[in-house]
C-alpha cells in the first residue's frame, strides 16, 4: 500500500534508527570510561557487588596500612633493643673487668663511671614512644589486621616493670665499684641478657606474624580486584567491536530513513 499520510517505512527505520543510536551511545560511553556499568540500569545486580568489592577493597587498605605501622613501631622496639643488648654485653664484659685483682681504686671508679653511663642509656629507653606511644608498655596493643576489623593482639615488650625484673635489675641499685659488688652485678647482668633475649623473640613474633597478616591482605585485595574488573570493567575487544556494529547500523539507519522519507514522493507522481 502507498499512503501519503502515513509513512510506516519511515516511523519503523526512525525506531530502529534511535535504538540504534541509543546503543551506539552507550557502546561509546563504555569505551570512553572502561566501565561496563555506566548507569545503574546496565547491571543493578553488577553494580551492588561492584560496590560492595570496592568498599571491601578500601577496609582492606586502611587495615594493611594499620598492620604497617604495628610493624613499624614493631621494628622501632627491636632496634632499641639491639642497644639495649649492646649496652648489656658491655656491662657483663665490665663485671669481669673489674673483678681483676690487678685493677686498682681507679681503674675500677673508671669501669663504673662507663656503666653508669650504660645504665643510664637502658633505663632511658624505656620510656621510649612511637607516635606517642609507649614502646615498652606493659599491656598488648591489638591490631587491626582485616576488613572486618578483627585484631591480632601484639605482645607487649615491657621494659619497664617488674614482669622484667631482669632487665631492671641491670642498672636499679647495680654497681660494680668493688670486685665482691661486681661479682653480684654480674649475676645479675646475666638474668637481665636473658630476659632480653626473650623480649626480642617476642618482638621478632610479631614482626613475622603481622608481616604475614600484611601479605594476605595484599593477596586478597588482588583476588577482589581481579572480581570486581570482572563485574565493572568493560571488554575492550568486545565492546569495540560492537562499537564498529552498531556504527554501521546508524550510517545505514541513516540512509534508510531518507529512502523512506523520499517514498511519499512517489505516490506524487501517480497523480501527474
């Protein structure tokens, strides 16, 4: 049928022709932001679990960022206490030296002068702060180490009490002045070398456990971006080529509505 008021060759391509366009839109916004999610309405399922992995992915973040810095006050205490060690080795060699029948009045108030000095240095350190936090506290301090902020309680490294009376016993009321109060202080530098030793084994735990807790974050922040590019990013090769497709149907659209626009005309020459 031929009609000049009505043109449906003409409505149908001007139809096709928008969706057409529409989708070729939609193609190109795609392509230009690398998502597959341009607007909720694309994948509202794809969309909230895109969400959800992004903010999973930023807890992640912050809680790695948390562990990083319990290792680094972690790695402070350990190198305090290399000094402290340093410091108790040379007491221990002192408490020797002065127990020598041959040293003099002298040279033993020179031996003390040096672990006065040494003393001083360790009961120092104690009081030590990492950000304003005590180094060697007595209490645990719990670490953020998940998405779900679960804490991993770090041992505490106390210097500074009587649970480590070893190392307080190194320098409060210790002197080597004479060779019989050397002899005692040797004893006690001896306790005091192997309290540290176990305050050390402790700090090295939890170095070695935190570090740990700080690879598996960063492991399953790789796996849940890798889910989330699956969900939200766009195929490149996919998508360009439907680009390509969907730009010739619009050109060809295009030309098809002006064909169909033009067949009114005909009817035109009928009445000639």
């Amino acid at each position: 049928m031929m009609s000049i008021n009505t043109n449906m060759s003409a409505q149908t391509s001007a139809r096709l022709l928008t969706h057409a366009s529409a989708a070729l839109t939609k193609s190109l916004s795609r392509l230009s932001s690398g998502s597959r999610i341009v607007s909720p309405e694309d994948d509202p399922g794809g969309l909230g679990q895109s969400a959800r992995f992004a903010a999973q992915i930023n807890r992640n973040a912050a809680a790695k960022a948390n562990v990083g810095n319990a290792v680094s006050l972690s790695q402070t205490q350990d190198g305090f206490l290399q000094g402290v060690q340093d410091s108790l080795d040379r007491m221990s060699e002192l408490t020797v030296l002065a127990q020598d029948a041959t040293k003099t009045n002298s040279d033993l108030s020179n031996y003390q002068s040096e672990f006065t000095a040494l003393q001083s240095y360790i009961s120092d350190i104690t009081s030590r702060k990492f950000n304003g936090i005590s180094l060697f506290a007595s209490s645990a301090l719990a670490v953020t180490i998940d998405s779900d902020a679960t804490t991993f309680s770090v041992s505490a490294a106390d210097l500074g009490s009587g649970v480590n009376t070893g190392v307080l016993n190194a320098f409060s009321g210790v002197s080597i002045s004479t060779s019989t109060s050397a002899y005692s202080a040797l004893i006690n530098i001896k306790t005091a070398i192997q309290t540290l030793a176990n305050i050390r084994a402790t700090v090295g735990a939890n170095i070695q456990r935190l570090t740990l807790s700080s690879d598996q974050l960063e492991i399953q922040n790789e796996n849940l971006t890798a889910a989330k590019s699956r969900v939200a990013d766009v195929d490149i090769a996919h998508e360009s080529t439907e680009f390509a497709r969907l730009n010739i149907l619009v050109q060809s659209g295009t030309t098809m509505l002006a064909q169909a626009n033009a067949q009114p005309q005909l009817a035109l020459q009928l009445l000639r």
